[in-house]
C-alpha cells in the first residue's frame, strides 16, 4: 500500500516465473520437445484461467446480503487485481499465488479459550452455516469491488472456539512459508501478517470467514483457503489464507499497523470524512467500471455495526 523499501538487489514481480509454469517447461524440454515446450506455455495459462473448483453443494444465499446496490465486480478481475504481500507488491500477484497449496489445510485455535486444538480445515466446516453473501469491499487505496462470498460468520467461530471471559480480542495471522511466498523473504516486513478485532465485532453478524467466491472455491489470489472478510472496514482488515485464529486480552498489532502506525491503525473503519494522512476517502474507483462514487460511512454497514462504536465517533480513534 504504497509503502515501497525495496534493496537493490529486488526482483521484480514479472521477473518471477510461476512454479506450475517453470515445472512443466522443465518437463516439456527433459522430453526433448524444446519448441513444442514455448508453444504449450499458453496452454498452462488457459488451464489455470478456469480457476477454483465448483463449490459443491452451493449454500444457500442469505436474503438479508443478496444486494449490495451494486453490479458484482466480474471474477476475472477480482482474481487479477488483487493486494496479497506474501506474493508481492503488485496487484498482478496471481501466478504467484498459485504456487501455494491450499489442500490440506489447518487452522490453530489457541489462546484464552476453553481447549486450545488443531482443526483440519474440513472437519471445521462440517460444523459451521455456509451461505452466501454479496459484500462491498473498500479498499483503503480508495477503489471498490462487489463479492459474493462463500463463508461462514466469523460469531459461529468464536462459539464454536468457546472463549474464555477474559478474551477480549480475536488475533488472525497468515501462513509463514517464504519458500513458497517470495514476498516472505522481504526482511523488512513484519511476517507473518497479522490482524485483529476486538471480541465484540467479532461475535457482530456482518464478519465473515470466507472459503469461496463467485460459486466455487476461494481463488488462491483471494486468499485460499480462508480468509476474512469485514464489509465495514478498509480492505487490509480482511487477512488472507488464515492459519491460527488466537484469542487474547491485548490489543494485537496488524502487519500494516507495525510498518506504518501512523497511517493504518487498529480500527480503520470507513469513514469518508477522515483523510488518510496522504489522500483523501471521499470517493472510491468502483472496478471494472468507469465510475468514482461517493464513500459510505462504515462502508453503508452503520445500521449493523455502528453501536459498536457509540460515543467514540469523535476524533481519529475508531477511524485508523
Ligand atoms: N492478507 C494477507 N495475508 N496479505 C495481504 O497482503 N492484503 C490486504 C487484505 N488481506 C493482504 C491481506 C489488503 S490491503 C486488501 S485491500 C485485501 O486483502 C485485498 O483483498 P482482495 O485481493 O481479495 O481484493
């Protein structure tokens, strides 16, 4: 997010030739098939166009989140453009973000609750409501997009993980693997990426842990296989490819919050009329089209969540 401390010796992005892609040219050239080996490089591409598998069965839509009052934002776009660090810095990080395996996948719930456990992925969605929502997703770069995820809420979670009274804060945090995230080996970012919200807006309905999109699987880029979403807060609340979910008493530091506290804070709900230090959140480029719309306090999500924040609406607090 505009936060660039690069050495010299930095590759570029484009420099970085996806792992599927070089396997299969190493294959294609040990076959002695050198120019059939460049010609079948679209081939790979076309295939990984295609994207996620189906999600079977398909959950139901919750009525209450089938409009966000917007078009949905096409799935192509949203898998092309997207911001996940541990594969770089650009928006074009999907190729990279391939090389990540999603399946097995487990999740750590550990801190202030009642039996601390290891739960494979699919054991814990056998016991959580998947639906369907349609969410806007504000960015803190000031652009948009329209999602409809498949997920559970994150208040089915925190049940099922039986806090103790004394959790006051849900920490996530992101897989650490920086032979598979080259973004990882960039020594003066605060890995793994970290993010939290306070027990309260935890257990409110809107959070939602996100394990598909657009009717099938979530799209590594989108951060397979869970991510979070928070529909009120800008975008880099919403931490990708969790793997430990913590339950504590302190207040945890997010991955940008460390870098850059002065600039993204804990709160970061979406209001329109608090500046980022250095651009204005009046407005927001909708994607995939050519409209700039006014933003929304907490993002159109106030009648949800604002009471979580009454009596503090003054000053920068619940802003950054
Ligand atoms: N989570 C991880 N682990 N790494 C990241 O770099 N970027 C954040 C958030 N979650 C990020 C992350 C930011 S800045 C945004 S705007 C959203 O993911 C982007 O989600 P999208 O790519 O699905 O639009």
């Amino acid at each position: 997010m505009h936060i660039i401390r690069r050495p010299d010796w930095h590759l570029p992005e484009s420099a970085v030739t996806p792992e599927p892609v070089w396997r299969a040219r190493r294959r294609l050239l040990a076959a002695g098939a050198g120019a059939l080996a460049m010609a079948a490089l679209p081939g790979t591409a076309a295939r990984a166009e295609e994207g996620p598998a189906p999600f079977s069965p398909l959950p139901a839509r919750n009525p209450d989140f089938a409009d966000a009052g917007r078009a949905v934002t096409e799935e192509r776009l949203n898998a092309s453009y997207n911001n996940f660090y541990e594969f770089g810095s650009s928006k074009a990080i999907s190729g990279a973000a391939r090389r990540l395996v999603t399946d097995p996948w487990s999740v750590r719930i550990d801190g202030l609750v009642a039996r601390e456990r290891t739960v494979a992925l699919e054991d814990l969605l056998k016991a959580m409501p998947l639906e369907e929502r349609i969410y806007r997703h504000r960015c803190v770069e000031a652009w948009s997009m329209v999602v409809p995820w498949i997920g559970f809420p994150l208040a089915a979670l925190v049940a099922w993980a039986e806090p103790l009274s004394s959790a006051r804060f849900v920490r996530f945090e992101t897989f650490l693997d920086p032979d598979v995230a080259p973004g990882q080996r960039q020594h003066w970012y605060p890995w793994p990426y970290v993010e939290g919200v306070t027990i309260e807006e935890a257990a409110n309905p809107l959070p939602l842990m996100v394990v598909g999109a657009y009717g099938k699987m979530l799209h590594n880029a989108m951060g397979a296989p869970l991510r979070l979403h928070l529909p009120w807060k800008y975008g880099f609340k919403s931490i990708k490819s969790i793997v430990r979910v913590s339950f504590t008493d302190t207040r945890p530091v997010g991955f940008w919050e460390e870098l850059q506290g002065n600039e993204y804070g804990f709160w970061a709900n979406v209001n329109p009329d608090v500046p980022h230090p250095r651009w204005s959140q009046r407005t927001e480029r909708v994607l995939g089209t050519d409209e700039v719309v006014p933003t929304v306090i907490y993002n159109g999500y106030g009648p949800q969540v604002a009471h979580l924040y009454r009596g503090r609406e003054e000053g920068r607090e619940i802003w950054f």
